[in-house]
C-alpha cells in the first residue's frame, strides 16, 4: 500500500509500520504516540502565521519542523492515515462546551469516527490535555479509562452525543458531536473563526500541551502545569528566559529571542501583573 510522502513521514517518525491488515492495536498506538509527540498548541495562531489545512502543509509543519498545531491540524492528519490504511473512517465536527451547557458554540473542533469490527470508536489526537490518549468505544454512558483520565460518552438524543471526562469527582462535558456528515469545506469554516475570529480563544491565549499515558504538561500562558499520578503541579513562568527554556526542554520547540519576548510581553506578562495586584490587596 503505497503512502504519500506526508503519510510516511508521519508514520515513520513515530515509530509505527503500516499494518497488513487494520487493527484496532495500530489505532491505539498512533493516537498513544501521537498525543505525547505532537504537541497541541495555539503558536501559530498568535504569531499571525497563515495556518494551511492542506495535507502536505500540515505534515511538514507538524511532523517535520516539529511545531505541532490545534484540532483541524492533528486530526486531519490521523484521519488521512487511518483512511489510507484500509479503516472505516468518517470526519465529525463537534461544539467545544468545556462543562458551559448552556453555550451556543459553534462546531470548532474536529474528530474521527472509527468503525471496525461492527463496534464504533472516538478518535481524537487533537483536544489538547483534556483529550484521551487512545481511542474511545462509543459505548453509552459507560466509564472508560485511557491514561490518567476516566470518559464516557453520553447520548443526549436528536442524534448528539457529549464526551465527558471526570474532573473534581464529577463528569465534566468536554464536547459535544453528532452523526452528520461533514467535508473538509465545513472544518474550513470552523478552521476560519478559530484562528481568525477576535472571540477565538486560540487568539487570546497562548497554549502548549502534550499528553502521555502517565503524564501532561501543559503551558497556558504564564501557567506551566504537570500533572501525574502523584498529582498536579503549577509554577508560574516569570521571565522569558524561563519561557524560552521550558518551550525548548519541555516541548522541543525552539522560537527566536525576538518571538519568545512577544510572547512574553503580550500573555504572560498581563497575568503576571494581575497576579501581583491581586497578592497586594
């Protein structure tokens, strides 16, 4: 089964070979590594860069230059290779809730929906660190645990379904998708407002996550967060020497000085200040 040079880039530098026929274990492996690998962030977008949802764009930019990138990007990426390798696959749009019921959210995340042996799967390398880390039967309103996390997805009627993940020892609703049929023309529409629209939050904050089996890190803007079974733990980042380091050391990207300092200048440095107020009064 011959690939395309994008594809076999990004099974190559995973570490994963084609399988001879599909497997659910191959699924299981590619999202593993490609959620500790590829990290979930919000650069490109802050920095003004044209983000291009063509396939080849997205594999130099992720997997060669090592910048990862958001939703539209990543699973795009898993949907085409799974596509390429024989799998059942269809491509859903889902209304980002983060436990907000209420909200009127727009379908502005990307997701793949998996069918293999007559049993349904929620695939998904691209939702950051409250994204699972393997894929998801979609069976309802049944606890599953992938990492450290505990989901369940919930039928909620009409079609919808919410994925939800247990924060605090309570469910708490990440998204929310459905079963209609969707084309690379609508994630172009929700691709749009969510790195262009002035509400984006990926235009209003700066984020950086990587999720293992045992371990997230994650960056949102002067925040630096771990989280193990041992716990969670947050540092604040106060220089940006110091956000130039854990970018390096942590998530293997390297910026130029000049960048870092934007970056620094314009989300870290407000929350900072904020934060000093608010110890003062």
């Amino acid at each position: 089964m011959a690939l395309s040079s994008g594809l076999q880039n990004y099974l190559s530098d995973l570490g994963l070979f084609a399988p001879e026929q599909p497997s659910i274990e191959f699924v299981q492996a590619l999202q593993a590594t490609h959620v500790a690998r590829y990290s979930f962030n919000s650069l490109a977008v802050v920095l003004g860069e044209d983000v291009v949802l063509d396939l080849d764009d997205i594999s130099q930019k992720i997997v060669t230059r090592g910048l990862g990138g958001y939703c539209f990007e990543h699973n795009k990426l898993t949907f085409e290779l799974l596509k390429a390798l024989g799998y059942d696959v269809q491509l859903k749009l889902a209304r980002v809730l983060n436990n907000n019921l209420e909200r009127e959210a727009g379908r502005t995340h990307r997701v793949t929906l998996l069918s293999f042996e007559g049993v349904g799967y929620l695939v998904d390398t691209g939702f950051g660190g409250n994204g699972p880390v393997a894929p998801l039967r979609l069976d309802i309103n049944t606890q599953q645990v992938a990492g450290l996390d505990h989901y369940r997805v919930l039928a909620k009627g009409k079609g919808e379904y919410d994925l939800q993940v247990v924060k605090g020892g309570d469910y708490f609703t990440l998204y929310r998708f459905d079963n209609a049929t969707y084309t690379d023309a609508d994630c172009e529409l929700g691709h749009f407002y969510s790195h262009k629209h002035s509400s984006a939050v990926f235009l209003k904050n700066l984020m950086v996550t990587l999720k293992k089996k045992d371990q997230v890190i994650a960056l949102v803007n002067a925040e630096f967060t771990t989280r193990d079974r041992q716990g969670e733990r947050k540092v604040l980042i106060e220089s940006p020497e110091s956000l130039g380091n854990i970018l390096s050391s942590e998530f293997d990207i390297v910026l130029d000085a000049a960048v870092i300092e934007h970056l620094f200048i314009r989300f870290l440095a407000p929350m900072l200040a904020q934060n000093e107020t608010g110890a003062r009064s």
